[in-house]
C-alpha cells in the first residue's frame, strides 16, 4: 500500500507471453465457494509489502496459530507484485490468499479466486466488497481504506495566509500562487517523471456527491466538457501547470526524495491518498522538521455546500481457487480483516464494519468533509475498464496526464480546449463502441 | 566437397561403406539436436505465438482469445499514435553515424602504438558492461537542473548553455540519444578494434616502406579490411535504433515526445493489457528490421575482403 508504483517487469512480460498453460475456469454457480474441511495445516500467502514480511507479518501469524492450532502460515513476498502475480495466474501456482492483482478484468475473477459470499451479504460486514465482485458475488477483501484528497504543509499554506482547506478550484490557485509569491516552497509537486502520483486526478470522483457516479461514468461520451467531472480534475491540474505553480522541471522528480521536500515545506501541495500521510510525517521526522504539519485536504469542490472525499479499498485479498486449503484460507482472510488490527497499525481505514477510524481520517473529518463510498457499476460492469483499453486514455494512470503536463508547460503543442476536445474524441468513439 | 563426390566413379564405390554413409546422414542431426531444440522452443515457437496473438484481440490473461483477423494490423497502419513513434527513431539513428564515427575513431588511434592503450580500451569498453537500468539512473542525475552536467557546463564558462535537459522537448529526445551513444559506443570499438587487429601487420610495414603516410593507411588499408564489419555496425544501427527501449523507458517512461515504438508496444501490451494488438505491433517491428537487413544486403554485397 505504502509504494502504489506498477513497475512491470519486461521480463516477466516475456515469461507471460511464453506462457502457454492457463487455468480452466469454469463459472461458479454457487454464491460462495467449497470452503469445507477443517481449519488446519499449511497455507501459503502472497503479499506486496516486502518491507513487512519478514517483521510485522509474521507476528499476525502467531497470533493465527495460536488460534487455530495445527495451522502454519508463511509469506511470499512479491517486489513487483502486479506483473508478477500476474504471471504466475496463469501457471496455476499463485499460493492460497493473495491480492487480487488489477490487471485482472472483474469478469475474469471467477477464473482465478474463489468467491466469498454475496454483495448483499458481505455488505454489512465489510466496507468495499463490490470493488472486487462480478455478478453479486465478492471475490476479494480489502485490507484496509484510504481517503483521497490533498497532503499539505500547513505551515507554508499559513505563510500565504491560507489556513482552511479552499472550497473553490479558483480559491486553490489563488492559494497556490499566494505561496509563490509569499514563500520559498514549490506551490504543488506533480511527481510526473514517476508518473503514478498522477493517477490520482482519477480518484476524486466523489466530489460530485453523486454516489452513482461509477455506474454513470461509462454512460457519458464526453466527460472532459466542461462542468463534468474529468474537466475539473484535469483541468485544475493543466491550470496548475500552465500557471508555472508546480516543479521547474517535471521529467526530473522523484517519489522518494519528493517525501522530505513535502515534510520540511520545500513543497507544499500534493495530490496523493491518505495512505501518505505517516509517509510525509516520517520523512519530516527524519528531516528534524515538525510532523504536525503535514495535514490532510479535501479536493477544492463543493456540492450543495459541503466537500466530499472519495474512500476506496486498496488491494483486496482473495483465496485463490487452485488452494488446496481453502478452509484455511478463508479463515486467515477473516481474522486478518477482522482480528489483526492490521488496518488500524497502518492507519488505514479499517474495512470491517464499526471500527474505528485512524487518526488522521478523523482529523480530515473534522475539516467538514463527507467521506463517500463509491459503488462500483453493476449493470455497466467493466465497462470504463473496455473504453479505457479501446481508447487508450489511462483514466486511472499517467499516460494521458504526463501529455496534458506537457501541453500546459508549453512543451507539447496544442492548448486546454485541443487537448479536451481531442480527449473527448478518442473517449467517445471507444464509448460508442463498448456500450453499442 | 560435392565436386570430389561426383569424380569418384559410382562403381567403385566400395559396397558395405553405404549403411554408414545412411547412418553418417542422421548423425548430425543427433549432434545438433540439443542446439535446435533450444532454438525452436526458445526463439521459433514464442514468435508463432506472437504471431498467433497478433490476430487475436487478447488481454494476456483470459481464457478466451477473439479471432479479429487483420484489424490489429489495420489499426497499427492507420492510427498516427501508433506509426508515429517511429519518428523518434530517427533521435537513435543520426547519433548512431556519431557513435560508429567515435568508436571507428578511436579503433584506428588504439591499434596503432599508443601509450596506455590497454587502459583506454578498458574505459571506451567500460560503458557496454554497466547494466542498462543502471546507465539510466546515472543520467537521469546527470541530466537534473543543477546535476553533474550544469554543474560541468558551468566550470568551463559555460553556464547560459545549461537548459532542462530532459524536461526540454526540444533537447530531450538528443539526451536520450546521447546517452545511448555513450552506452554503445564501447560495442562497435570492440568490433572495430578485433577487426582492425585481424589485418596482418606485414602490409602496414609493406605500405610504409612505399612511403604511405597513416592518413593512407588508414584510408586504403584498415577501411576496406574492415568493411564487412562497418556494414554489419550499420544494420546493427539501424535495427538498433528502430528498437530503442531501456533508455527512454528508465529515464523518461515516455513522456514528453520521447516514446519509441517498444515503449509504446509495452504500454499497449501491459498497461492497456491489448496483447494482439501489442503482438501485431512487434510483428510489424520485426518485419521492418528484416526488410532493412535485406535491403542493405543488396546495396552492399557481402563481398570478400581482398587486401592484396
């Protein structure tokens, strides 16, 4: 969760385009999987978080066994967890619990993972279960939330005599450019050269307070015109951009060392998730500045008065359908959801049902802001996912935005209005194709 | 070897020498075995299968594959965004002429008696054996607002010549290519060089004793003795440069006009899982540098090097 960048290996690129075998997958008819058998012997789990596997992990893990006695867990490891868990999808091989990697389509999760109950079921149990459902069945279990929205230095936006999250897009330029005149710091960093900081312009759904937005999303054939949603987000960033307010040069930023600029006020906006928030406040630490300024902001847009943030699972965890233990495994899945406190010691927003809120989402609370689930479409299922591909406009990555940095920094040709109209061109010819 | 065959009367071909000569027949095939399994499994069956993908609408992971027939290949053909990251190549293919230029350069000074010659070759090698990924983030710090080149270009005077070197549109896809002239380099030296040594010391001495000046030598003795290998640099050039991929990727990931065919293969492929028409892609790139190969095979036949 701390690092979302989906490096993709080429070399396990090529091992997936050699790989020949593939699972069978016939779809499950039942609403939930065979998870008979009792609870006990071996089981095998693939995690993301190298930096935890060999520390915090294997502490939940006795605290498992030593609930269900006879059961042994261990952990794999994966550096480049998306490309290759992806790969190792199609070798049958992938452990018993794993998260479900995005490159798999939601219509494909039957192919791989078992399903854990119904939607409707699940629901008042678990926040974020249809994030990972096809056809009313769940497939995967968030391990914990995130709020999206601005991570600012407090102190910098109070140098520019801003001390209250802006309600307007405009009231946040001005705001930006208060700090370039008044102060040292860097208004907004974009983090462009790492590109996946960008993505989250695509986050900010919510603010519309409309939580059909998802289902409506793939029904409009020309989000970038403006008032609709995409016109905002990107377009506040283009402004941002074209108003000088980010880095002098773009192609050289980078994640790592962009932590301590944000902590010590070198920096002084950043468009990230609430995930980053003990990231920025570490890195102040470690730069001998002062944590408590690293706060966190809604998106500058109202509706009917009020902000709202978009709160969304990260990578959800499934049991994989060629587990020899599903018993097992499922009962790991609960309890690590349920029991760990895994959620609460990353300070994420803990997906079961009733629990309490980390602090810095109580804090982000506090500034007015209603935190919105947003479901995922039913009826247009996957269907963003199609347009996306067929146009090739990576709503929820970098692509599209580097070009519209580069387009505002007068580095590429064309101007706002080309690029949406041309945006909306390409978007909508793919929408006409996909929805019929 | 067929033509002694032929001499040799039939009937006096002794007659139980034929069940070896069958079994002769086999047995290389027997030797080579090993070696053309590898090569079938490893480069002839993963190519039918990409072909196979390219008319196929694919997303690398589903059970199913669509049969589309050309419309993968119609797209790549008839979409700008695709055919024209081959222009970026051109970036690759101008610096190659500098850097075949450099390494042909330093070939000839480094074969002749140089002082410290082996420690020279040592350092022009050098930059072939860092790792690509590696070779990248040293640029990438070399190439930041106030890094190691601003900071050069500022001790000898030459401050106001210090711009964003990869954040410049104008400049940054020269950077890349510069970065791989630097990387490259080495390869084509070490050809050179091996090249230029095979050349038998005798005829210097000959064309000495003519009176022939090193400009001469040069000019009749190591060009035309090495000109296989300056034909093959070329085709390497070419190839090369229409399949630029660590370089952009690691430094730029693309961005700002600097995507080459590969790295838009690779996002069509993984970022916007279209493994058909990702394939397609990588079938048309494969059948240009074969194209190129041939045609400059025909331009420059692969004739025999005669010094005498």
């Amino acid at each position: 969760m701390a690092d979302r960048r989906t490096f993709l290996g080429f070399g396990a690129a090529a091992v997936l385009v050699l790989a020949t075998g593939c699972t069978g997958g016939a779809t499950e008819e039942a609403p939930t999987g065979d998870f008979a058998g009792d609870v006990k012997g071996n089981i095998t789990v693939l995690t993301n978080r190298t930096d935890l596997a060999t520390t915090a992990l294997p502490e939940y893990a006795k605290k498992f066994e030593a609930k269900y006695p006879g059961t042994k867990v261990s952990f794999e490891a994966v550096t480049n967890y998306e490309g290759d868990v992806t790969t190792q999808l199609s070798s049958g091989e992938y452990g018993d619990v794993l998260l479900i990697p995005n490159t798999v389509a939601v219509d494909q999760l039957g192919q791989f993972f078992e399903p854990l109950g119904t939607v409707d079921e699940l629901k008042t149990k678990y926040r974020f279960v249809d994030e990972k459902a096809y056809d009313g069945k769940v497939y995967g279990l968030s391990l914990g939330g995130v709020a999206n929205g601005f991570v600012v230095n407090k102190r910098v936006w109070e140098q520019a005599g801003i001390t209250a999250p802006p309600k307007t897009t405009e009231e946040f330029l001005a705001g930006l450019k208060a700090i370039d005149t008044k102060t040292e710091a860097i208004p907004f960093y974009t983090n462009y050269k790492d590109g996946w900081p960008l993505s989250f312009f695509n986050s900010q759904r919510a603010i519309l307070g409309d939580p059909n937005a998802n289902e409506r999303f793939p029904t409009d054939a020309n989000p970038w015109q403006p008032g609709k949603i995409q016109h905002i987000t990107d377009g506040l960033l283009f402004d941002i951009v074209h108003n000088k307010l980010s880095e002098p040069d773009p192609l050289t930023t980078n994640w790592e060392g962009s932590k301590p600029m944000m902590g010590t006020g070198k920096v002084a906006t950043m468009l990230l998730g609430s995930w980053a928030v003990p990231q920025m406040k570490d890195a102040a630490k470690a730069a001998n500045a002062n944590p408590d300024d690293i706060v966190f902001w809604p998106f500058p847009y109202q509706t009917g008065g009020k902000f709202h943030a978009r709160i969304e699972g990260d990578y959800k965890a499934a049991v994989s359908k060629t587990s020899e233990n599903k018993a097992t495994a499922k009962a790991w899945l609960e309890w690590f959801v349920n029991e760990s406190g895994f959620a609460a010691d990353q300070q994420a927003i803990p997906s079961a049902v009733g629990q309490e809120l980390p602090a810095v989402l109580k804090d982000f609370e506090a500034t007015g802001v209603e935190l919105m689930e947003l479901p995922a479409a039913t009826t247009n299922s996957g269907k963003e996912d199609e347009i996306i591909k067929a146009s090739e406009i990576d709503l929820a990555g970098n692509i599209y935005r580097q070009k519209l940095v580069d387009i505002a920094r007068g580095a590429a040709k064309g101007d706002k209005e080309s690029y949406f109209a041309e945006l909306n061109k390409r978007w909508s010819a793919a929408q006409s194709q996909v929805m019929q | 070897m067929t033509t002694t065959m032929q001499r040799r009367p039939a009937a006096v071909q002794p007659a139980p020498a034929r069940p070896a000569a069958r079994r002769r027949r086999w047995l290389p095939w027997l030797y080579l075995a090993p070696a053309l399994g590898l090569l079938i499994t490893f480069t002839y069956v993963p190519v039918g299968n990409m072909v196979f993908y390219s008319f196929h609408s694919w997303d690398g992971l589903d059970v199913t594959m669509d049969p589309v027939g050309l419309d993968n290949y119609v797209r790549v053909f008839t979409d700008e965004r695709y055919w024209r990251v081959f222009l970026i190549s051109l970036y690759y293919f101008v610096a190659s002429f500098a850097q075949i230029a450099i390494a042909l350069y330093f070939a000839v000074i480094l074969s002749f008696n140089t002082r410290f010659r082996n420690l020279f070759k040592g350092i022009l090698f050098f930059p072939y054996l860092l790792n690509g990924v590696a070779v990248g983030f040293v640029f990438l710090y070399l190439f930041q607002p106030d890094g190691t080149l601003d900071t050069v270009l500022r001790w000898i005077g030459l401050g106001d010549q210090t711009r964003y070197w990869l954040g410049d549109p104008d400049i940054a896809n020269i950077s890349l290519a510069g970065t791989s002239v630097w990387r490259f380099t080495g390869l084509s030296f070490v050809l050179f060089l091996g090249a230029i040594q095979s050349i038998p010391g005798e005829i210097y001495e000959a064309a000495e004793i003519d009176g022939a000046s090193r400009w001469d030598q040069v000019w009749h003795i190591i060009v035309p003795g090495i000109r296989r290998i300056i034909s093959l640099s070329f085709i390497l050039a070419i190839s090369g440069s229409l399949s630029v991929f660590e370089i952009p990727f690691i430094m730029t990931g693309g961005a700002n006009g600097t995507r080459t065919f590969v790295v838009q293969a690779y996002e069509t492929a993984f970022q916007f899982r279209q493994i058909g028409l990702a394939s397609a892609m990588a079938v048309v790139l494969l059948l240009i540098v074969l194209l190129v190969t041939w045609i400059q095979r025909r331009l420059v036949p692969d004739e025999e090097v005669s010094l005498s």
